[in-house]
C-alpha cells in the first residue's frame, strides 16, 4: 500500500491540512502536495483508466510526463478534464473525478475489451472499419464517436478570466532547476535581462531530491541562496507555475503561467499566457526517465524510480510499502538508498547489466540491498496493483528464475534530455549512443532573424547528467564568467540500453509491455506496424497512436523508436524522432482566447449614434465589423412587417439612415485626378467642383472590389465614397498603389470615415424636412441631383450631397462624428411633423433592389466585371488604361457566353431564395445538372406587392421574357420571367424631384 | 512569428503588426501588352526556397509599404527597404550575398 | 454650438491603473514632405510646435505634434481649436503637396494612469514598455484594434483608438487593469 510517512517531506506543511475530494470521497492531504502525492498518501494508486482497453492504471511519474493519472478536475463552469494529478496543486476544496471507466473506477464493464486486446492490434480503426462500406455513416463512426475522446468536455461556461502579456528578453531560461539557476546567475550577473521561468511551484528541480552538494552545500541551500541573489538583480524576472510552451520564429516564446490554478475563485486571472521575444532562449528543462519494457509495466504500483524518489524526499509519501527497482543504470539506486534511509523494504534491485560497478550499486550493497545483476523482469504479477515480479535472465527468453513479492515497482530505462524547445524551430538532434538518447546538436541551433542561434540548452536538456557537469553546462551556455558552481558527485558506472526486457521475450510477453500507456501501444503493435510496411517513424506514429495521446508521448517515444529500429534492424539515428511541436504540454484554450470573449471578443464598430438605435429596438445586422440598424421593430411587429412599413414610409414620407459606416476618403494632390481615373473605372479628373458621380473599382484583375459616389470638393480634392464594408480595404488599396506604384505622384490620402457621421435623409418629403432645419438652401435649383454643397442645417456644420441610393428624393448630410448624435436627434424632431422614420438596412436592400442598383457582395463576389452589370456606361471608353482594364481585355471577359445581370420576376409573386440556381438542360462533366444562371438579390416589395430579384443569367440581357427554373428546397421549381432589372420608377423622376 | 524592422519608422514590428503583400518587384503590364506577359504579372509567382523578396505593410503601424528580402527556408532577414524601388538596393544585394554566397539576383 | 459628445463621453474605470476616455480632443492630420521649410513655418505659425523627429511628439502649449509616418503628423490640442487649425495650415500649405484635416472626432483618446499604467498596456500591445521613452510615439496593436500611445508623465500613457471601437478599446483596458491581475504584484 502507499502512505504518508511519518517524517521528511520537503515540500509539505504537515501544519496545513487539506480536504479534497476523488470521486467523491473526501480525502485528506497537507499544504504543499501535488494531487498525485495526496492521492498516494491516501492509498489511491489506481486512479484512471487506459483508453483503449480501459486497462487500471497508477500514477508513474511525479511531473508533465505523466501518461495516466489525469482526472477530471473541478466543477461546473470549473471543470476541466484530463489534468495530470502529477502538476496539480492540492488545494483545500479540490474536486476530482477519475475518467475513462464506467461505472466506476474499481470495476470498469470497458475492461471487457482488454481480454479482447488481440482483436485491437495496430491500425485495427484502419482494417475493421473498412468494409463493408455503406456500415461506415450509420454503425462504425456513431460508434467510434462514442468511445472516442478522453474525458469529458466541460457544460458549462468558463467561470475565470485568462489575459495574456508581452515581455522582451536578451535571455529566457526555461527550468528553474541547478542549471536553469546557474544560468541566469551568469546572465544576471553579465548585465542580461533575463526571464527566467519554472514550471512548477518550486526552485531547484531534481538537484535536492537527488542530493549531490553544490559549492559545499547540500543543494537545497544552494537553491535557496541562488533564487535570493537573483531576486535582488533588477534585470532579472523569475516566475514559477509558469511553462514555456513552444519556441517559434524568430525567438517568439510562449510560457504559459498557472496564476491562480490553486487558488481558483481568488479573483486573479486563472492562466495568463506570457508572449515572450526572446534574444536567446536557455532550455534547462532536464531529462525525463524512460520506463523499460517488461510484461505488466502498466500496472498500478509500476512507477519510474526518479518518481518514486521524488514521492518519499518531496512529499513524505511511499507509494509501496515494499518496492523492487529494476533498471539499466546507476541513478535507480538513488531511489533505493532513498526508500532504505525512510525504513521502506527493498526486496531487490534488478540490473539489467551483466555487472552493477559503480559508486551507487556498491552504497546500495553496503547497506544490505540487494543487488541481481544481469536480470530482467519477466513480468509483474497483479491486476489493479502489483502483488510481485517474476525474475528472468536479462540475456533469456523469459524462463523465470525467482518470484519476489511486493507491492511497488521502481523502474529506470535511462534519460532522455527534454529537446522540445530547442527542436520546436529547427534545433537538430544527434544520437548518444553511450546515454542511449537523443540530444541537441550545438553545432545545429534553431536560427533567428539574423540567422543567429536562438537557443541553448543547459545541464541535463544537453544530455548532462552528472550534478558538476550540469552546472558548468548551464554556466558556459549561458556565457558566464569565471569558474562555474561546483558539485561533487559519485562515479556512475555506463548504463545499457535494454529496449525490451528480456531481451529474447517471444509474443505472448511483447503484447503486454506497454510503450504508451495512455494510448495502450505495446511493444507489439510496433512490430506489427514494421512489418506491415511502416517504415517511417512519423507513419508508425500515426498508426500506431504512439505518442499521440495528451502526453505527446514523453515517457514512450524513444522507447517506441528503438523498437522499430530493432524491428527493422536498423540504427536509432536512421530511424529518427517524429517531429517536436508546441505545446510542450497542453495550454489552456482560455489562454489563447485570454480576454477576446463575451463584449470584447472582438471590435465592434458602432456609429455615434448606435445607442439611439439600441434604444429604439433596432435588430442588428453585422456588417464587417460594424453594427447597423437592420430594422427597428414597433410593438408587436415581426421583421417583415418593420421592414415594410420602413420602406413603404420611406418612399410616401420620408425616411432616415444611419450611413455613418460608409467610408469616406478624401483625395488630395495636384496627381489626384490622374490617380482617380486610374482607380475607377470611370473619369473623375473630369467632374466639376461641387458635383457627385458614381464610380465603380476593379482590382487589376479586372474584378468588381468596390463602387461608391465620388465626390469633387475643389480643385485639387476629391472625397471618394466606399463601401461600409470597403473604406479599410480601399484606403490600403490606393495607398499600395501610390506607395509601390506611383510613387512620384503627387497625391494624399486620408481616410476620413470616422470623423464624420452621415444621414441620409430620404422620401418625397425629405426636402421638407431640412427646410424645416433651416440655416442653408437645399432647393432643386440650390442643390440638383448629384450635387453637393456644405452649409449649416440646424446650425450644424455639414456637407450635404445629393444622392440617392433608394431611388427617392434624398439628401446624405455629414456632420462632425462629435454632433452625429445631435444631428440625428434634430432631423428626428424636425420629420415628425413629415412623418419621419428610422429605417435600416433591410429597407435600403428593398429599396435599392427596386431601383436595381447592384450591392457589392450580393451582386458581386469577386468574379465578377463591370461589364457582366451592365455598367458599361460607368467604364471610360476614352482612357488608355485604369487598373481592370487590360484584364478586362481577356477573351474569357470579352466572351459572349457570360453570365450578366437581369431582373427576375417569379411567375407567381413568390420570393425568390437567395443563391438560387437556374437549370440548363444536359449534365456538366461532372454528373451534374448543368445552370445558366444565379439569383443575387431577392427581396419581397412592399411597393410592387410581390418578389422581385436580380441575378447573373448566361447572355440574360438578350433573354427578356424568358422563363427560367429554379428548383427550389423540397424538389419544387419556382419559375421567373427574365425582365429589365430596374423595378421602380424607371426613369428617375423621383430621385430627381 | 517573425520580426521585421520598419525601413521607415525603424520600429522592429512583429508578425501582429504587419500584413503580407505577396512578391515584391513584379512588373505591372497594362493595355497594350500581350496575354503571356498579363499572365506572367498577374498570376506567375515565385515560390523558392531560399532567398525571395516580399512585400510588407506596416499595417499596425506607420501604414507604409516596404520590402523584406528573407530566406523562405530558415527565416533569416537580410533586409527590409522602402517599397518605393523597382529592384533591390545594392546593400541589400551585398548583405544577401555576404550570407547566401553564391545566390545571383533573379534566381 | 451643437452638442458636441466624445465616443464615451469621459467613461472612468478604477482598476490597478485608471482608464479614462479623455473626452473630446482636437486633432488635426498634416501630411506632407516633413523636411520642408515651409511646413515647419506653417506648423509653427498654427500651433507653436516644431516638426517632430522620428516617432518623437514635441509639445508646445496647447498643442503638440506626434510623428505618425515619415509624411504625416498628427496635431494633438483642443477640440475647438482644431477646425481653425486645420483651416490655418491649408491655406499657409495652399498650392504644396500637403494635406491638412480636421479629424478630431475620428478617434478617441484615453488617459491610462497610476505606478501600474504599464502593465495594463503590456497586456494588449507588442511593445517593449521598459525601453519605451517619454517623448516616443508608438503606433502598435492594443488587442485586436490599431491604437497610437505615448506617455504623459511616468505613471501617466495616452492611448489613440478609432472612434468606432472605442467600446471596445475602453473594455480591454478595463480587463487589462482589473485588480488582482497585476503581472508583478510584488513591485512597486
């Protein structure tokens, strides 16, 4: 059984219990604990189930590798799943839940599938689900859906707050360990601005577990003596519960800070995810143990020795009462020497090597261990714990020579160097075949922008595990001066790269040594995989699942690679790691949204008289980022009622828009005429002072981007009027063109949309209404149609144009953004006596649809030309050339066979579904009923009483009267007759009144 | 995320703070020109791997265009100048020369 | 006079820093060669302040001007002043390539403040606050809109927004400054 000791702990307050919960049974655990070493002190060593074959699983590692004992954690708009116990902060109230078993934990009906674990080798998704085909929609994927996933998502909305932040660094040192230490000891003291981040709560990493003095202290001390200097640099930051998650271009860092994961509710934000530039990033994250391979690795009371060490010195927890290490090195006896100094039984250590010689084998034997050398486990017994092993010959094929009873395992398979950030951007690894790992090639560092290296590792992350060749690692990486810190260490004997144990175990054994323990990859289906073909490591991956699970297989990766390289009898380095990407280990989702949600998710762009609207229940429709009045409903009225009466108001009485959102710029320069008639497709050098044209923009790709009223307000200026969606994308759009193009022009821009508001003010009775204003002239004589003038209405200073969108009598009064508001309240006072309503944009689409005036984005979608519109009039035939032109000169443009612009009217007033499609007869090559044609705009018309719409109809100028079809949802065809686009008042008398 | 240095306000913006324009120095054919040489401006890109040329605008920033000759395999900058030029400066040619020997302008 | 209103008409959060909207403010846009003799003179003549350097902001009593790009200076002052002023350096400028506009009430301006000021904005832009100098003018991102800062004192930053966003520049300032989210609670 596991248990709190009744001393030591260095990690814990034993003044400061805690109460949690796991799965619902309250448990006790003491300030200080991570949930695995409560969990532990509690005798819960099964605390999750397996993926695959929902197999019992224990804790096996006491940090970010572990692979099994995620659970659940927190409640309601708190939880979270497949959080490792092993990083999570006991805290007083935690509630944890375990996952992957139904009903419960101790007995788990999924396990069923675990004696049919022959029936889900490798690639088992691949082969059964292939045949038959028509069982793929409606049994295979429902059932893969269900077993698919870990955990369960979370219900509720998140109850905490997340941000992020940006730092700059000369140097970052990811790891506060002895070597992430010492690091930013020898860049603190060079004056560096340093970051130094640790992922979990403490200072000081492995180095006072293992024990190995530092500067003639025992390596707490030192610890504590190293954070203290650095904390009075005032160049250097430090920062635990904080992970760097990735490094990318350019010396970007993420580091992902766990503020208040132990204390939820306290009013700080939950993560904050640091955006770090990092003039170099130090890696000093150490190693992570490997587990070996041996029969029942995977079960509970089967843990990595560093772990079970780390349990007894951190946290005063034994997870056995009697413990057997096995390994193929010396650092293993170091947990040995440990469970002996806190009077734990160890029954053995098994070595795999013919010969246990070092400094640690010979302490370990001094004190009454014993020590078998050349041994192997042949397997552990026991089901949801161990109960013992059986020992092998190492060399045998699994013939066992001796049952030892216990209840724990210790396992060592060796290190390997955690490379991720410095493989994330490019840092090239070499095989050590001594160390058996993967370590960074110094001489292959992830570049930067200057193409300098962006990264160094320090200490065991180099491959380094020895206490003196750690620190004086760190101490060079990180360019320091004088002598590094020294160590004294015991000599380590070579460890032996054991892939398998035994070495000779034949199938029925390689089925039951797990590679991933999350995602159930034994041994075996690595082979399966090799000889099925998978040659290629990120192939196997794939296949297999190897690695692929939460964990990102750190515990199984290069044990996975050195069997398919066994397999197929190739070198480790030819086979090769599968790629490194971030994260490191899982961020927070919330970090990466950080405050982008509920009203500030994202800018929305609101006119100075949005609240007016808002009060006046208008419905809102988002147009880009902006917010318009689609319709203010009255009293009980649905949309289509609103909209109606908007209109119908709108074109008796008179009617006002919010047009603030169109762009405005204005266009300056003694080159501004030239620079606009190569913009537009028309001639705007041409239009007199004072006077208004339409104008319509091609890329020069000869496509439709924008149009609007182009407006001459002196001699050398111009205010081009956009599109709402358009005023951003064309103020780029000409500024690219005069800076990269037309660079000697002489031409200014200013995107003027925001300092104005804009109403338009429109129906029959809209002069009357600014008569009512007063204060300027605003007569047909005054101020035709197209034409623009400033004054003062009501006292405000405006520039009033007379243009018309809606085909009535119209007026678009701009006023400084400051006195929108105020403006617009005055034109409300002054129309009530003329009737005068609010109207949006639903009513302006009617409205412009009955005109037949196109809308950019319904009519167009990027495809489309001028000429396709019938705005041939709004092309200058004269000019040489205007950005569209030669492109318009294509043969696939000029083709007769284009589909062009018409109106449509359903045969029996229906509304035509927006997108619509018309039928041809025949099939296209691909099987597929051939169209000729498609509805852009449909609208019902309150005027005409019934549904009008525009569309693109192949040749459709030359098809009047024609009857097309739509087939329509439900089979149906609607039938519409091509007619004249322009529904209303065809020859302007109204807009011209 | 890259870091590009601003030519014309000499902030060393990020990747946030920037909008890409696509290849650098291309030739505007208009009217008058033939179909080949249309397509060769309008749709005809480089893609190498190694040195190109792009364009860059300052969008979070100064709002100015400028150019950035960069390694499209290892991300190294050799440098950033304004947009208004039709061919790399010679510094720029020189510092792309001095780390990619052997590199010829229109490869 | 009209009622003249800015985006937020002075909205207040007290947090770990205060965040203003600083109400309305004159601002007037002068583009052209900014090397030019007779700009500087016309720049002069308006508002008392010199031609600023590379992203520097110069003051002048009421005024001050802040480089915005290498052909355009941002005049900062007050609001009712700011149509004369555009109008002053247009005509002075008349017959040059330059461009002088009234755009006060294109943007909106807030006022972050307190010994923490900068840390609410390390929150939200890509700059390096540390080397951040007191007379700099820094066009960057503040979440996901454009925005002009400088700083007002060494406790004191001013932020230049859109008007259209200033919701939402005002929102992510007030949860960039909410208490307890301090980035080193420890200092200062």
């Amino acid at each position: 059984m596991s248990a709190r000791l009744s001393r030591g702990g260095r990690l814990i307050d034993r003044s400061v219990p805690l109460t949690f919960r796991f799965d619902g049974r309250p448990m006790t655990g003491l300030a200080g604990d991570t949930l695995a070493a409560s969990l532990l002190a509690n005798d819960r060593m099964l605390v999750g189930r397996s993926f695959k074959y929902h197999r019992p699983r224990g804790i096996l590692a006491s940090g970010a590798e572990e692979p099994n004992a995620l659970v659940g954690l927190g409640q309601g708009p708190r939880f979270e799943p497949n959080q490792r116990t092993t990083t999570t902060e006991t805290f007083d109230g935690l509630s944890a839940i375990s996952q992957n078993r139904w009903p419960g934990l101790e007995h788990d009906l999924g396990a069923v599938s675990g004696c049919l674990s022959r029936f889900l080798p490798a690639g088992f998704y691949y082969k059964m689900f292939l045949w038959p085909r028509p069982f793929w929609k409606h049994v295979y994927e429902p059932l893969i859906r269900r077993s698919a996933g870990l955990g369960k998502a979370p219900q509720e909305a998140d109850a905490d707050r997340y941000e992020q932040a940006y730092a700059f660094a000369d140097v970052v040192i990811a790891g506060g360990g002895i070597a992430g230490l010492t690091a930013a000891l020898a860049a603190g003291r060079a004056g560096r601005r340093v970051i130094l981040l640790e992922q979990t709560a403490h200072w000081g990493g492995r180095a006072p577990v293992d024990g190995d003095p530092i500067e003639g202290m025992p390596a707490d001390t030192w610890v504590k003596n190293a954070v203290q200097t650095l904390e009075g640099m005032a160049n250097v930051t430090l920062r635990l519960r904080t992970t760097v998650s990735g490094l990318y271009d350019h010396g970007y860092a993420l580091a992902c800070e766990r503020v208040a994961d132990h204390s939820p509710g306290d009013g700080r934000p939950r993560h904050r995810l640091w955006r770090i530039r990092a003039g170099k990033l130090i890696a000093a994250t150490g190693a992570i143990e490997r587990p070996l391979s041996f029969a029942g690795n995977d079960i509970p009371g089967v843990m990595l020795a560093s772990a079970m060490r780390d349990y007894v010195v951190n946290w005063a927890v034994s997870p056995g009462a009697r413990t057997v290490v096995v390994t193929n090195n010396d650092d293993a006896y170091r947990t040995a020497l440990v469970l002996a100094d806190a009077g734990l039984v160890v029954a053995a250590v098994i070595d795999a090597r013919p010969a246990a010689t070092g400094d640690l084998p010979a302490q370990a034997r001094a004190r009454g261990i014993r020590v078998l050398e050349g041994r192997g486990i042949a397997r552990v017994r026991g089901g949801r714990r161990v109960s013992g092993v059986a020992i092998c010959a190492q060399e045998g094929e699994g013939a066992v020579l001796e049952e030892i009873a216990c209840d724990a395992v210790a396992m060592s398979g060796g290190w390997s160097p955690v490379v991720h950030l410095w493989s994330h951007c490019g840092g090239k690894l070499i095989w050590d075949a001594a160390g058996a790992m993967f370590r960074p090639d110094a001489a292959r560092p992830p570049t930067g922008d200057a193409g300098q290296p962006i990264a160094a590792t320090a200490g065991a992350a180099s491959g380094l595990l020895d206490t003196a060749a750690v620190l004086a690692d760190a101490h060079a990486a990180a360019g320091g001066e004088g002598p590094a810190p020294q160590a004294s260490c015991p000599t380590e004997a070579p460890m032996l790269p054991v892939w398998i144990m035994p070495q000779g175990a034949g199938p029925a054994l390689k089925s039951k040594m797990w590679l991933d323990y999350q995602n159930d990859v034994k041994v075996s289906d690595v082979q399966l995989a090799a000889r099925e073909g998978y040659e290629s490591v990120e192939h196997t991956k794939r296949y297999t699942t190897l690695g692929m699970a939460t964990d990102q297989g750190k515990t199984s990766n290069i044990n996975g690679i050195a069997v398919l390289s066994q397999t197929l009898h190739q070198e480790i380095p030819v086979t090769g790691t599968t790629t490194f990407r971030p994260p490191y280990t899982p961020i927070s989702l919330g970090s990466i949204a950080a405050e982008a949600r509920g009203e500030i998710f994202q800018p929305l762009r609101r006119t100075p008289m949005h609240d007016w609207h808002e009060a006046e229940g208008a419905c809102w429709e988002p147009v880009g980022q902006w917010r318009r009045p689609w319709c203010y409903r009255r009293g009980a009225e649905t949309v289509q009622e609103a909209v109606n009466r908007e209109v119908i108001n709108t074109r008796s009485n008179v009617g006002l828009l919010d047009a603030s959102t169109l762009g405005k710029i204005l266009v300056k320069g003694a080159d501004a005429g030239r620079f606009l008639d190569m913009l537009y497709t028309g001639t705007m050098s041409t239009l007199p002072v004072g006077k208004c044209r339409y104008g319509l923009m091609c890329n020069d790709n000869g496509f439709v981007i924008d149009d609007g009223v182009v407006v001459r307000l002196s001699g050398d200026s111009w205010l081009c009027h956009t599109t709402t969606g358009g005023a951003d994308r064309i103020h780029a759009h000409m500024e690219d063109w005069l800076q990269c193009e037309w660079w000697d022009w002489k031409v200014h821009t200013a995107n003027l949309t925001e300092q104005f508001a804009q109403v338009a003010i429109v129906g029959p009775k809209a002069r009357r209404l600014l008569e009512t204003l007063g204060g300027m002239d605003v007569s047909r004589e005054a101020l035709p149609f197209m034409a623009f003038a400033e004054g003062t209405p009501g006292g405000f200073r405006a520039r009033v144009f007379r243009i018309s969108f809606s085909g009535e009598l119209s007026y678009e009064v701009a006023v400084p953004a400051s006195e929108g508001l105020a403006f617009w309240r005055a034109c409300v006072a002054a129309g009530a006596e003329f009737g005068a309503m609010p109207y949006g944009t639903e009513a302006l689409h009617v409205m412009r649809a009955e005109k037949g005036f196109i809308m950019i984005g319904d009519e167009t979608d990027g495809t489309v030309i001028p000429q396709d519109l019938n705005l041939g009039w709004a092309i200058s035939g004269k000019k040489p050339d205007y950005l569209g032109k030669r492109a318009q000169q294509r043969s696939h443009m000029a083709s007769p066979e284009r589909w062009k612009l018409v109106g449509l009217e359903t045969l029996d007033g229906s509304v035509l579904p927006d997108g619509a499609l018309a039928v041809a007869e025949g099939v296209n090559a691909n099987g597929q009923r051939r169209t000729q044609g498609r509805v852009t705009s449909s609208y019902y018309s309150p005027v005409l009483k019934k549904g009008i719409a525009m569309g693109l109809v192949l040749k459709g100028p030359q098809r009047m009267g024609e009857v097309l079809d739509f087939p329509v949802e439900g089979g149906r065809i609607v039938q519409a007759r091509v007619v004249d686009q322009v529904f209303y008042d065809r020859d302007g008398e109204k807009q011209n009144a | 995320m890259l870091i590009l240095t601003c030519p014309h306000c000499g902030i060393r913006a990020e990747e946030t703070e920037l909008a890409p324009g696509g290849e650098a120095h291309l030739k505007r054919r208009g009217p008058g020109h033939s179909d080949a040489a249309f397509e060769d401006y309008m749709f005809a890109r480089k893609n190498p791997r190694g040195v190109h040329f792009e364009r860059w605008r300052h969008a979070h920033g100064c709002g100015k265009w400028f150019l950035a000759a960069r390694c499209t395999a290892t991300l190294e900058v050799f440098g950033t100048y304004p947009a208004r030029t039709s061919g790399p400066p010679p510094d720029i040619l020189a510092a792309i020369r001095a780390r990619r020997p052997g590199w010829e302008a229109g490869e | 006079m009209p009622d003249a209103v800015s985006a937020l008409e002075g909205r207040s959060y007290r947090g770990f820093a205060t965040v203003t909207e600083a109400g309305l403010t004159g601002m007037v846009s002068l583009r052209g060669d900014l090397a030019s003799v007779d700009l500087a003179a016309a720049l002069l003549a308006a508002t008392g302040c010199a031609v600023p350097g590379l992203r520097r902001r110069v003051e002048a009593g009421a005024w001050a001007a802040c480089w915005m790009s290498p052909d355009e200076v941002l005049l900062v002052g007050p609001h009712a002043a700011a149509p004369g002023v555009a109008a002053q350096l247009a005509g002075a400028l008349a017959g040059q390539h330059a461009l002088a506009v009234d755009v006060s009430d294109a943007r909106a301006s807030f006022r972050v403040a307190g010994p923490k000021a900068a840390e609410v904005l390390m929150k939200l832009s890509p700059v390096d606050f540390a080397s951040f100098g007191p007379d700099e003018v820094r066009r960057t991102r503040l979440g996901q809109i454009a925005a002009t800062l400088w700083t007002s004192g060494a406790e004191d930053y001013t932020v230049l927004c859109f008007r259209s966003v200033a919701a939402y520049g005002f929102g992510v300032l007030q949860s960039a400054a909410r208490p307890g989210s301090e980035l080193f609670p420890g200092r200062g």
